[in-house]
C-alpha cells in the first residue's frame, strides 16, 4: 500500500535538505507552534488514509520526512514483529494494524514532539513492552495536549478515540485557544469578548464531544445487539437441524421396530395386527403434524430474527448518518471560530497600527 502523501505549511526545515522527523528530534524539543502545525498535518494525512479503509501500520518519526515545503509521510517499512515505542499494546498480542494502532502511534510521535523525550522507554523489547502495556507517560507540560494524548494512548483500543476526525477537531480548538491566550492584552471590554468566546467555545466543545460520545455508544451497543441476534439464529438454525435429524433417526428405528412386531404378531393374530397398524399410522401421522408445527415455529423465528437484523442495520446506518453530521457541524463551526479569531485579531493590529 503507497501512503505517501505530501503535506504542506508554513513551516520550514531548518536546513535545505529533506530530513526525517526523527532527526530533527534528535536536536531537542519542537517548539510547540511548530508541533501544533505538525500534529495536525500528520492527522489531516492520516484522516485522508483511514478514511480509503486503510491504515498506514507504520507511524513513527523515521516514517515522516520534513521538507521545505511541509511534510511527507512515507510508506511504513516492513518491520512486522518489530517493537518501537510506537507500536500499540494490541500488536504486541499479534493483532493486525488498524486505524485505532495507528492513532495509538500518533499519539506517541504527538508527546515526543511537545516533550522532546519519548512516551515510552525500555532497553530491549522485553521491558519496551512491558513499558508500553503498563505505563504512563508523564505530563508534557501543557494539560490540554496532556487530554488530547491520553486519549490517543489508551492502553484497550476500544477506549481511545476512534476516529482520527476527533483527534483533528481538537487539535484545531487548542490552536484556536492557543493563539486568544498568546494575543496582546486588549482593552477592558475586548478582554470581556475573548473571555466569553473562550468560553463559548469550551461549551460547544463539550456539547460536541457528549453528541459525539453518544452516538459512538448507540453504534456499539446496537452492533451488540446485532451480533446477539445473530447468535440466537443460529442457534435456532442448529436446533432445527438437530431436530429433522433427530426425527428422521428416531422414525427409521420405530418403524423398524415396529415392523418386526407387527410381523410376528400378525402372524399369530391377524385381527391385532391390524389394528396396530391402525395405531401406528395415527401415532405417524401425530408425528408428522408435530414436526409440520416445529417447522412453523422455527420457519416464524426466522422471520423474527430477520425483521431484528434489518432494523439493527437501519439503526446503525442512521447513527453512522447523525455522526457523519455531527462532524461536518463541528468541523463548520471550528473553522468558524478560527475565522472569527483571526478577524478580532487582525481589527486589533489594524487599531494599534492607527494609534501609533
């Protein structure tokens, strides 16, 4: 699989020539508007691969080259049962690669870069492992990457984000509050504004994420449900065919069975005969009506289950629906508030600019 995907921004190497991001780590600590732009390049290309039905499988800072013009994140290497401080507890236990893997991965390049020191360490793989399944990276310093990293780093796949859209409208919001906290000290009542539009945004960013937490809930318990209807058909598929085998063995040895009595019977009494035979043709044909109503009812079952499966499904497809919108409103209202950011800041610079 080609992964390569060029990534573009302001920022420049600091020399001409393309170097990897494991080398520019090895001489310090990233400053953080730096790793901010670079945290969220790598989640625009990694959204960009996720969303194909792919993942990358491979993420870590020798992966990712900078350039003058951006960076580049290069296909992963065939490194299959190599443990990197990057490699996710669950492959670790020989589960394949998957998106959740990769948003493992990228936490852990995230925390090198706001840090400068790795997520986790160990002298070999034996304690690499036990590091990477046991421990916690300490704080980077700042709390709301510190937030954004835990849930990138969370040891159960299924607690972690699952999306790498999340992951990217967060890192947008801490750009967003990250340039109001660094903008000169305004006037008394621009002061008031920034602070009610901080605050504003740190409600939508809660509301969001309770919608968002939510509907990723109603998908898994409705997959659950979905899984355990599955369960119970085939469950009524097995005992249905038990059954019919059951019936068909258990019919061939009465009728065996009662063929020789009958024989050796009749043989000595006619008349008894029979009237056995008339027994044993009511008692078969109480058997057949018996089994005609088991197939009703197992056949009714069937159409239960089928009608469950089909409003499962719609279930889902409409929850994947509300979160698809629930995105697109979150990623709107962002870039919205990132517009509104840069106008206020730009009407600042223009008043100080005509007071002076």
């Amino acid at each position: 699989m080609d992964t390569r995907i060029m990534m573009t921004t302001n920022t420049t190497a600091p020399t001409n020539e393309p170097q990897t991001l494991a080398q520019r780590l090895a001489q310090g600590r990233i400053p953080a508007p730096d790793a901010q732009r670079y945290a969220i390049i790598l989640a625009e290309a990694l959204r960009k691969i996720h969303d194909s039905g792919q993942a990358h499988g491979g993420i870590s800072p020798a992966a990712i080259m900078l350039t003058g013009s951006g960076l580049e994140l290069v296909p992963a290497p065939h490194t299959k049962g190599i443990i990197t401080p990057y490699t996710a507890p669950e492959l670790l236990h020989g589960q394949p690669p998957d998106s959740r893997s990769d948003l493992f991965a990228f936490g852990a390049v995230v925390y090198e870069m706001f840090s400068g020191r790795r997520a986790f360490e160990g002298d070999g793989p034996t304690t690499l492992s036990a590091a990477i399944e046991s421990s916690t990276p300490p704080s980077c310093g700042r709390p709301a990457v510190d937030r954004l990293i835990r849930n990138c780093l969370a040891k159960d796949p299924g607690a972690r984000w699952q999306r790498m859209h999340k992951v990217l409208m967060e890192l947008k919001l801490l750009g967003v509050s990250a340039r109001l906290a660094e903008a000169p000290a305004p006037a008394r009542h621009e002061a008031a504004e920034a602070a009610g539009l901080r605050a504003e945004m740190q409600q939508l960013e809660g509301r969001v994420a309770a919608r968002l937490q939510a509907c990723e809930k109603t998908v898994t318990e409705i997959h659950q449900a979905a899984t355990e209807l599955r369960g119970h058909l085939a469950a009524v598929d097995a005992r249905l065919a038990a059954a019919s085998e059951q019936q068909a063995s258990a019919s061939e040895a009465f009728l065996e069975a009662a063929e020789a009595r009958i024989a050796t019977r009749f043989g000595r009494d006619p008349e008894a005969g029979n009237e056995r035979i008339v027994r044993l043709e009511q008692g078969l044909e109480t058997a057949r009506k018996h089994i005609a109503a088991l197939h009703d009812s197992v056949a009714e079952d069937f159409l239960a289950f089928e009608r469950g499966l089909k409003s499962q499904a719609a279930a889902i497809q409409s929850a994947r629906t509300a979160m698809a919108q629930t995105d697109d409103l979150v990623e709107r209202v962002v870039e919205a508030l990132d517009s509104l950011q840069s106008a206020v800041l730009e009407s600042r610079e223009d008043q100080t600019l005509a007071i002076n």
